[in-house]
C-alpha cells in the first residue's frame, strides 16, 4: 500500500518539509514542544482529510458540516479518511460515543437522512440525542435501570415489619400506608411465606381472584418506583438519588431497541438493504 506522501510542508512554523508516512502501521510523532508536532499530524493531514472528504458532498450537505482550511503544503499525495481524537480527557457522559466525539456519527445521519429507505426524515431523526431519533424507552441511552427485587425485599420480614427496603415504601412511610391491604395479602406473614398471588398484588398490583375490590388502583411497589425513579434515565439522576438506589438497581440492555439507542422508525431505514 503506498504511503503518505507529503512535500513542501510550510504549515506554521514548518519550514518546506517532504516526508513519507506508512500506512497499515502504528507511526509516532515525537519532539520537543514547538517542534511541529500537531502541525504535521492535526493541522495538516488530519485537516486536509476532512477538507477532502467533505468535498465529495453535496452543497447542501457541506453548508452543515465543519470547515477546514487548505493546510500550507505543495502536494500531499495518498491520503485516507481520518478520525481525530482529541488530546484532553474526555467526560463520563452517558450520550458520547466514538462517533459523536470524531464527527463520524454526524456524517452517517447525514447519509442515511439522504438515501435510506424508508426515508424516515432529516438527519436529526437519526439522532439517539434527538426526541426525533431516541428510543422513547432508554431515551437514546441503549440501556435502562431496572429493580433487583432480591435486594429491595428482606424475605423473613413481613410487611407490618417492614420488609421492603427501598427508601419511599419503608414501615410507616406514606407509600407502605397506601400499599398496606390486610384484605388481600397477609400483612404479619414473612413475604418468603406468602403465596405467589399475594407477592405479585404487592409488586405489580395484578388482582386477586374472588378477593375485595381496592377502591383505590394498586400499581405495585415494582412498578411504582420503576415509574417515579428509574424511567428518568441515569444521566438525569442527581448523585444523591443513584447513591441511595444503587443496592436496589442494576443496569441492563433497552429490551426494546437492543441497544442501538434509535426508535424503530430510523432503525427502518436502510441503504441497499
């Protein structure tokens, strides 16, 4: 595979320089500060990449994408696509990925708002960080919180004695008030000894058969805290809420989405698919 071939290199403080870079190698660039360094690697061949690359768009395509000047050189020759990673550290955001940080991500939203099929809309709606583009499920995170109903519960309590753990539905709370129905599960039996029917009222709020009708709808522990705490998505806990829950959670792929974060309208579309 031929290498990189750069002459007449006179970018910043590089004075007329002619160098081949191999490819299908892993190449180094090292010196002292000021040397040209990011000359060489950022501000020439990683920018005359992308200037490159973006020229092989529509005009349409190219007013939205980011503009790189021609880098001061005489001919570069040989030169691939590049992905730049920047130097700092990167943030622990929960919506960064290799293709938002590296502008990959934003031209393939591009490419598939353009010719996929279905067309399903503009870019945006091929975004997992636009309501346009994001599951509704995980909200574009590809992973969801659920409960660990092992460690919410103390099996050899009853629930007069307190056997949920989670914070909201503790003895004597507001939430173990509304929940406390002797009518339909034992109240002073340990929850390892009450039967399915009665643990399942009590977590998802299924009906008795042949049992009292609740004047009031029972959602369920399970499903109450799941709606109030966990549908909110991580990135939009404060530290002090994921602190408390974290004995009681564990994180698990979107069942709806498998991951891919997109809604089913953009995970739709295809390119010669």
């Amino acid at each position: 595979m031929e290498p990189i071939k750069i002459t007449g290199l006179k970018q910043n403080n590089l004075k007329n320089i002619s160098l081949q870079i191999p490819k299908n190698r892993i190449v180094v660039f090292t010196g002292v500060s000021g040397s040209g360094k990011s000359s060489i690697v950022f501000d020439t061949i990683a920018a005359e990449s992308q200037r490159q690359m973006n020229e092989t768009y529509s005009a349409w395509v190219r007013g939205r994408l980011p503009k790189y000047e021609k880098p001061n050189v005489e001919m570069i020759e040989n030169l691939n696509p590049s992905v730049i990673i920047d130097q700092s550290r990167l943030g622990g955001n929960a919506r960064s990925t290799v293709g938002t940080i590296s502008d990959m991500y934003s031209l393939l939203r591009l490419l598939y708002s353009r010719i996929g099929m279905p067309h399903v809309g503009p870019a945006s709606f091929f975004s997992f960080n636009n309501p346009n583009g994001m599951c509704p499920t995980c909200s574009g995170i590809g992973k969801i919180m659920d409960l660990d109903i092992t460690q919410m519960i103390e099996p050899d309590k009853s629930f007069d004695e307190g056997c949920f753990l989670l914070p909201a539905f503790r003895k004597d709370n507001y939430y173990w008030k509304v929940y406390r129905h002797p009518e339909y599960f034992r109240t002073d039996v340990p929850w390892k000894d009450l039967n399915k029917a009665e643990q399942n009222f009590l977590l998802y709020g299924n009906p008795i058969k042949g049992g009292p009708r609740v004047e009031k709808k029972v959602e369920g522990v399970y499903n109450q805290f799941k709606r109030l705490v966990l549908m909110k998505g991580p990135d939009e806990q404060t530290d002090s809420t994921m602190k408390k829950i974290s004995r009681f959670t564990f994180e698990c792929q979107c069942p709806d989405c498998m991951g891919k974060r997109l809604n089913p309208a953009a995970l739709s579309s295809r390119i010669n698919g």
